[in-house]
C-alpha cells in the first residue's frame, strides 16, 4: 500500500465525518502552531464485552504520527488529502498576485468567490475600516495581498509576527483597490485538525465495537494491517517508513485475514467494506463500483 493509497483512504474518512452532524464551531485557538493529535486505543477494561480484539500496539504511533503529518502538511500550505476534501485551490500569495497581475478577469475567475489554501510570508497585520484584523502576505508588490480573518479566529491575529510563514482556508474576493484580497480566513491547521478529530473519535468508536463510516472503518482496517507488518520493537511514533512493507499490508488477503479477525473479536465491518478492501485493485475507488 503507497503513502497516495492512504492519503485516498484519508479522504474518503474524512469526508465521511465532514457530512455528519457537527456543534457549533468553537473560537479558534489564538496559536497558529499545529496541534497535536492524540488518538489513543479504548482500554481493555472499558470496551464493551463482545469485543475481544486487541489493535495491534503499533496502530495508535501510526495512526498519530500519519494524521499529524497530514496536519502539519495542510497547515504549511502544501497539497494533502485534506485540501482536497474542501476541493482548495492550494496557491501562495505570490501566485495570487502573479495571476492577477497577467489577467485580472483570469485570477477572478480562479479566486473570486472560491476557497483557497492561502499561504506565504507574513509582512505585517492591520484592521480595517471594520475593525477586524487582517494579515498582509508578501507578494512582490508592496501593499501585499490581504487575508481578513473570520470572527472566530481574529485572536490570531494578535500571535502573528512578521517573516512567520502561515497558511490560512480563505474565500477569494478579488482585487480590492487593485490588491488580493480574502475573506472570512482561518488558520488552516486548526481547520485541518477539527476534521482529523472526527476522524480520530471514529477511530475510537470503532476500536470499542461501534459502527462507524465504512471509510473510516476501511482506513483502521489498512492502519491495522500496517501495524502489523512492524516488529512491536520498532519506535513507530516518529515514523517508521522503512521498516514497512507496504505490499504485504495491501495484500488482499492479508486484509482479509484481518478482516475476518476483527469480527471474531467483536468489532464491526460491513460486507461492502470488506469488498473494497479484498478486491484485487486494494483501491478506496473500487468502493460503490
């Protein structure tokens, strides 16, 4: 199983657990550092009776290590499974002013009206005419291209230093007195780990008997089979990618053995999900087909 197979998985997980009902959001955290997650396997004392099986001891490093990975990825800008979630048009705020500066009617129709994963280095923060505080992105030009913050991530603002390369989830709304501007911005890190911990509760639900999305059932089942594939010696909690051998933990039949270990201790997979993860493809795009 490549690093591109999990990352497919990951999202299919995570936009199983962006669909359902969600609380109301919370002020974000005024640190725009990347938080860390912490997916921890129910203790034995406290699963449900029925369930008898044991996740391998390498399945909480993995799992912690892989999603504050892609966290910290989508955090600094870059492309991830997450981005592509939101559908986010990844772009630094040089690129924005580049494509705006060639074609204006072109960068609108790119930008304008769309959410983008906003990156680059911070030049400064100011208020507008409403008060509400904005960072200003290097780009070239030398008012910079504006991020205004959404109202529940404007204590941000006041953690943001210059020179600090920061990624924000933003709305585009065009050249504003000919500069970028976007509104309605939240650090993309906290973004990032609000979906993770769905992702990492559903995890947990599934480790205690529950069921859960059959994405996120077929990602524990792959973490799983990784987890395995690794001698219990190994520290796996700052990534253990050579000592993993992906092919065999991809293998359908591996899975499938997994499979059929995992309901006999109690823990619930659905017949459609142990098709997507036996076919010989071992492909999330073969789910539904």
């Amino acid at each position: 199983m490549t690093r591109r197979l999990l990352s497919l998985c990951f999202l299919l997980a995570l936009g199983a657990c962006a669909q359902r009902e969600a609380p109301p959001h919370a002020p974000i955290d005024a640190t725009p550092r990347v938080p860390v997650l912490e997916f921890q396997a129910p203790p034995v004392d406290v699963i449900a009776s029925p369930v008898r099986y044991t996740l391998d001891r390498q399945f909480t490093p993995l799992v912690n290590f892989y999603l504050d990975d892609e966290v910290a990825a989508f955090g600094r800008g870059e492309d991830t499974a997450i981005g592509e979630l939101f559908k986010l048009v990844a772009v630094t705020a040089e690129q924005v002013r580049s494509a705006y500066a060639k074609d204006a009617a072109a960068g609108d129709q790119r930008f304008l009206g769309r959410q983008v994963l906003l990156s680059g280095s911070v030049l400064g923060v100011s208020k507008d005419d409403d008060k509400i505080p904005y960072v200003v992105f290097r780009d070239g030009v030398l008012l910079g291209t504006k991020a205004r913050l959404a109202p529940d991530s404007v204590a941000v603002a006041a953690t943001v230093t210059k020179d600090q390369e920061l990624a924000f989830v933003c709305t585009g709304r065009g050249l504003v007195a000919r500069t970028p501007l976007f509104d309605d911005c939240r650090p993309a890190a906290a973004v990032a780990q609000r979906q993770a911990r769905m992702l990492v509760s559903e995890f947990a639900g599934f480790a205690r008997g529950q069921s859960v999305s059959p994405e996120a059932t077929e990602l524990a089942v792959r973490f799983e089979s990784l987890a395995r594939a690794v001698d219990d010696r190994v520290d796996c909690s700052s990534g253990c990618e050579g000592r993993l051998d992906h092919r065999h933990a991809a293998q359908a039949t591996t899975l499938g053995a997994i499979v059929q270990a995992m309901r006999a201790g109690g823990l619930r997979i659905d017949t459609a999900t142990e098709r997507a993860l036996t076919q010989a493809s071992s492909g999330p795009a073969a789910r539904g087909s």
